[in-house]
C-alpha cells in the first residue's frame, strides 16, 4: 500500500513547504520526497527519499548517474517512481545545456509589431499588454494587463506602472488589439495613452509608444506624433 507523502509535523510536509516557501527552502530530501508522491510497503515517501539522497551522500549528480535498473532495484522504488526520477534528471540536463535566449531589442515599430503580432491578431477580445524595456530597449517581460470585452478593454495606469516597477523598467511600450481589424485609435485609446505618458513623466519610465494591432495593420502612436 502506498504511504502519503506528509506526515503530521510541519518538517513532514514538503508540498506544503514548497508552496509556502518556495522550492530554494526545501531540502533534496524533501524535493526528492515531491517527486515520488508516495512511499511504499509502510515506509513515507520522506523516509524513501531520505534513503535514495543518502546513498548518494546529498549529491544529486550521484543520484542522476544511477542506471535506471538500479534504480528500479532499490526498495520502495517502482516503475512510475523511477520514471518520474529519470525525467527530472533529464529536464535538469537539458536546463542545463540551454542557451539564455537573447532578449529582444526595440528600435522601431515594426519591431514590436514582429514580437507581439503573432499572438494578438486574430484575438476576438481586445487585450492590452506591456512590454517592460531595461536601459538598453531590450524586452525584460511581456505582461498582459488587461484581457477585455468584444471592443472594449479597460486599463488604469496603476496597473500598468505596478507591473513595470516589478520589472525594474527603464521605459515602457504598450499594445493593444483591435479586434474590428482598424487600427484607428479610438478616443478612449488617446485618453488612456495620455494618463500613460503623464504618469510615466512622474516615475521617471517613459512609455516611448503606444502600438495598436488590427489583423495585419497597426498603428504607433509615436511614429504619428500623439506621444
């Protein structure tokens, strides 16, 4: 019969740990105890762990370079436990050979364009995002903001500079789609990009355009002089 994971002290619950702490808090016991989900045979999944951690004296490249019959063999260890094993040494391997992806840099428009397009044109609802820039115009993150009604989408500059400081933001961009396919921007589109580019100028992060996506159209506020 499989044992639970946790047990009745706090030390015995690492599910609970993770998600109160985060996973750096936990220890390879407990992480290791996460992945097989259950014990077996009257012994905790904690207590599993343990063993298999220990056997490698903490070190989880021992653990990971253990054949996978071997960790078949080893008590408590089943078919789906050592799988589960197996791949989260492998997603650890490949993490670890992943190059850090370049992040975009922004010199016009169409740059924007190139980056958001793809995922908002053919929206039925109208969706605002921002693109929060480090000093160098290169993308940090891209955060939807707002996801709206047919042709409607509501946006406070709180929620977009909150989003921004988070970041770390030297300048913003912000997007938003059209869904009618006109890029024309409406006069609720104006009056928000100007409590934007007014609250950007009191927290020194300057939003250096405001692009709206229609289908294969778009408009830029910056490249028409509404700025």
């Amino acid at each position: 019969m499989a044992t639970p994971l946790s047990g009745t002290g706090d030390s015995e619950r690492p599910r609970e740990r993770l998600w109160a702490l985060g996973p750096g808090a936990l220890t390879a016991t407990e992480l290791v105890a996460i992945l097989l989900g259950t014990g077996r045979g009257g012994t905790s999944a904690l207590n599993l762990a343990a063993t298999l951690v220990g056997e490698g004296e903490g070190v989880f490249r021992r653990l990971a370079a253990r054949p996978p019959a071997e960790l078949l063999r080893a008590s408590g260890v089943g078919p789906a436990k050592a799988a589960r094993l197996l791949v989260a040494f492998e997603l650890a391997g490949r993490l670890s050979r992943e190059s850090r992806p370049q992040p975009a840099k922004i010199a016009r428009p169409e740059d924007v364009v190139r980056l958001v397009a793809p995922r908002m044109r053919d929206l039925q609802v109208e969706e605002f995002r921002l693109l929060a820039l480090d000093s160098q115009s290169r993308v940090c993150r891209e955060v939807l903001i707002t996801r709206g009604l047919l042709n409607s989408s509501l946006v406070h500059p709180r929620e977009v500079f909150r989003a921004a400081i988070v970041e770390a933001a030297a300048g913003i961009i912000v997007v938003h789609n059209h869904p009618s396919g006109d890029p024309t921007p409406s006069p609720e589109d104006i009056a928000v990009t100007r409590q934007l580019v007014a609250a950007g100028s009191l927290l020194d992060m300057p939003v250096y355009d405001h692009i709206v996506v229609a289908g294969d159209a778009f408009m830029s506020f910056a490249t028409a002089g509404m700025l």
